[in-house]
C-alpha cells in the first residue's frame, strides 16, 4: 500500500521504477533490537524501456575484482563495491557492461544484471552457487523456459551463438559483442517479445 501510494505521488503509477531497501535498526552491530526499518523510492521511466535494446551491447570483463560464492552472494545488498567499480570500468572504457568474474575466475554474473547464453539452442545460466545474484528476472525466465544451469568460463561464452544479460528494471538486453565475438539476437527477441505479451497481458 505504501508503494502504491508513494507512486501515485510521484506519477509513476502507470510505469515507473522502485527501490524497496529494507535494513536493520540503529546502533552498531551489537548494538540495538534489529528492528525492521525500510525505505521506498520511486521514479516515473521512459516507456523504451520496454523495447529491446536495437543495438545490441558491447561487454568486456571486469579485470579488478572477483565475487565470493557463499550464502550472502545471492542476495542484492548494499554490499556492492564490486559492482559499481565494475561499472565505473564500462563507462570509461565505453562499454554497456562488465561481466564480474568469481572466486574461481568463472562467470558470476554482470553489473545490474544476470547473464544468459545460447548455444546449440540451448539456454544456459550460471548456478547460483557461482556468486551471482537470484534475480526476479532470472528467476522467471527460468520458470517459464527449459534453462540449463551451467558453471560458465569466459571461453563458454566465446563459443556461444547468443548472449543477453537480464534484470527485473529492462527485462533482456541482447550483447551483440563480447572481445572479439560477436552474437545474434534471434531467441533474445522471441523472448522478450514474450516476456512483453505477459506483462502487458
């Protein structure tokens, strides 16, 4: 109820974005009853964010970080210094995004967004026991398609016939290059053509 009504505030009702951060109370970490504290945000979005992206991205990985596999890698927290030196890498060397590697320098996943391949028209992902984050989108697509999961090396993705990167906020977003590989986008778009019909339905 707070959120909707915090969006119709904000004229974002009918299409917009929101942030729900949920937190402990206050006082150090042995301080304090752990209360439940929350903080909502929401903002009206451009409606091309519905659309799949025409040009596909251009993506690289992140040289300088690697992510844990343990039971908080899965979680989308404020503990994301990895992330936003991963997509501070993308912007300066004029790239869409970064892939973020593991401990076990295997594909996590990227900055804002799960990762997904196509080969042999088969889809496959990553296991959330390789760090990346369970997100709503990942989540659903996994419902909705046969998806494989896969632990996945930077040659794994070389050798793909497609990739796209996936989060709740833009749906998929196909990657038309990857070093030196470049990607259709057939399954991207039968599938965001789909994920639309659902949405909107």
């Amino acid at each position: 109820q707070h959120i909707l009504f915090l969006c119709e505030k904000n004229n974002c009702d009918t299409l917009g974005r929101v942030r729900l951060s949920v937190f402990r109370g206050n006082g150090a970490i042995y301080e304090g009853n752990n209360d439940l504290q929350y903080a909502i945000e929401c903002w009206p979005v451009d409606e091309s964010i519905n659309q799949l992206n025409e040009n596909g991205f251009i993506i690289d990985v992140y040289p300088d970080a690697r992510k844990s596999c343990d039971k908080f890698s899965n979680i989308k927290s404020a503990n994301y210094l990895p992330y936003v030196m991963a997509a501070r890498y993308a912007k300066e060397n004029k790239l869409n995004d970064c892939l973020v590697l593991n401990m076990y320098d295997r594909i996590a996943d990227g900055t804002i967004a799960n990762i997904f391949l196509v080969k042999d028209k088969k889809i496959i992902t990553p296991p959330l026991s390789e760090g990346c984050v369970s997100g709503v989108m990942r989540r659903w697509l996994m419902e909705q398609y046969e998806v494989k999961e896969i632990a996945l090396t930077i040659e794994d993705v070389l050798s793909a016939d497609e990739l796209f990167l996936t989060n709740a906020m833009y749906g998929i977003r196909w990657v038309k290059q990857f070093h030196h590989k470049t990607y259709s986008n057939l399954k991207a778009a039968k599938m965001h053509d789909e994920l639309l019909k659902t949405l909107w339905r």
